[in-house]
C-alpha cells in the first residue's frame, strides 16, 4: 500500500523530532450495534487523549475484535509501532494500524496548534449542478437524493455486485472506469482501508474536485492532496472521554465530535506542523 508508505514516512519524520505518545486502549463499538453508524468504528486512543477512528465492518475485521482473536495487547505499546500494522495484510492489523494513524495525526494537530474548520455541508462541498457529470464511491444512501435533485448525472462505483445496474436516477458500477467522465467526485473514506485509494483516484483523475468523506478520513492529508483529492471531511472529536462512553456504550457520537472539514488550498502542510509542534 503506497498510501501507508507516504503516511508513515511522515510520522517517521515527525518521531524523529518529537517524543510521540504511547498507546492507551482500544475502544470497540457495542456488539449490538454492528451495520449502524454507532456500530461501524472503533477507536484508538494515545495516551493524553487523542483519539484516530478506523472502519470495521470490513470482512470478518469487528468479529475478530471483538472475540480478540488478534492477539496484539494494546495498552502502553509504541503508538509508530502499532501504526505501521496499517501495511499488513490482516484486516485486523491493518484496521488498528489505521487507527492509530489517525490518533497520532490528531496528536500532532493538537500540538501544533491546528484546528480545521467545520463542513459546510455534507457531500464535500462539491455542489453539484445540471449539466455535470458527479461520480460517487461507495453507496451514500442518504446524500443520493442531493445529488440527484440537483439534475446532475450520477454515478455510483461500488464492490457489492447486486447494487450494480439502472436504479431511480442514477447508475451503478462496478467498473472504476466508469468514473474517468465525472467532473466530481465524492469517495467514501473506506478507500483507506480496503487498498483501492489509488485505483479510484487514478479513474477520475480528470475530476475538476475530488471529496473523501468519512469518520475515518483522520489521516495526515499530505498524500491524499499531493494524488488530486481536494477536500478531506471527517470527525472532530471534542470530548474524548464522552465520545469513548458513547462508542461502547451505543449512545450517539453527537454530543461529543463534529464534523470537520478541509480544503486543500486551506491546509498549511505537514512540514509547517511539525515546525510548529517542535517550537
């Protein structure tokens, strides 16, 4: 996974200059909970706090974990480590792994002071318009009709082979291909986990706007912007011990994070972060 490579060379550099923070615990979403939004990430925290989010419903990944069938004591462990289980090719490796990604990237966020800003809406800012061409990767059941009513022509690429065909205003596909037309595109941050990012990106590499939304979207956006991805949206936790009661015990995130999101153009980049960690 190139991704993980050009991820973990960052934290790398950032290890290199600073004393990152251990691991704290897994946090799993409640059992009960699986296939709902409260029931498809977990949770890894560092130690102070930071928190990085990861999908699960991947394969067999949240069964695994819950039955902790990986085999991997998490607590106190080296965070760098843990993260580069994002280049395995166990899912559930590859999911923790992810995770802690995103909580280091949130660790260096706090240190350096960067905030994002809120989402202004829900598909990426994209607003779509008659007469375009919009692509999206994964099916976001509920922004569908967003996008539909604004008349533009949807397309949507998905890996679930009984999706694929004509439906209500808008196509199915299972072929990325099929995206190399669309004028936007909106991706799913499940790219992430599931090693098609550069697959998917190389196919609408003529898109005017590339979206990647998705709780999980917590990476370091270093890599995602230098492959043509404009705008990063994902969750904000404010509250890391409300959002970890939340998590296990079902409740609502709600109260606990927003959604943020981030531009390119509005993004300082990860040297100037890590400058301003180290001062």
């Amino acid at each position: 996974m190139k991704m993980a490579d050009d991820l973990l060379a960052l934290l790398d550099c950032a290890a290199a200059r600073l004393t990152l923070p251990r691991v704290a615990a897994l946090h799993l979403p409640h059992p009960d909970l699986a296939g709902g939004k409260e029931g498809e990430f977990c949770a890894l925290e560092l130690e102070g706090g930071a928190i990085g989010l990861s999908y699960v419903l991947l394969d067999d990944t949240l069964a695994r974990l819950v039955e902790g069938r990986d085999g991997h004591p998490l607590a106190g462990s080296d965070a760098l480590s843990v993260a580069r289980w994002y280049r395995d090719d166990d899912g559930v490796k590859r999911t923790i792994g992810f995770a802690t990604i995103n909580a280091l990237t949130r660790w260096l966020f706090d240190r350096a002071g960067f905030v994002p800003g809120p989402s202004a809406d829900s598909i990426g800012g994209l607003a779509p318009a008659a007469g375009e061409h919009v692509g999206m990767v994964g099916f976001f059941t509920p922004l569908i009709p967003k996008v539909v009513a604004s008349g533009a022509k949807l397309t949507v690429l998905e890996l679930k082979a009984e999706l694929a065909g004509a439906h209500p205003g808008f196509d199915v596909t299972l072929d990325p291909a099929d995206l190399a037309h669309c004028d936007k595109v909106l991706s799913t941050s499940t790219v992430l986990l599931n090693d098609t990012l550069d697959r998917v990106l190389d196919a609408c590499r003529s898109a005017r706007r590339v979206a990647l939304i998705g709780p999980s979207a917590g990476c370091l956006p270093d890599p995602l912007f230098a492959r043509g991805v404009s705008f990063v949206g994902g969750s904000w936790i404010t509250d890391s011990p409300g959002f970890v009661k939340a998590l296990v015990s079902g409740e609502s995130w709600g109260k606990h994070a927003r959604k943020f999101g981030l531009a390119a153009e509005d993004y300082p980049g990860f040297d100037a972060l890590l400058r301003r960690a180290c001062a």
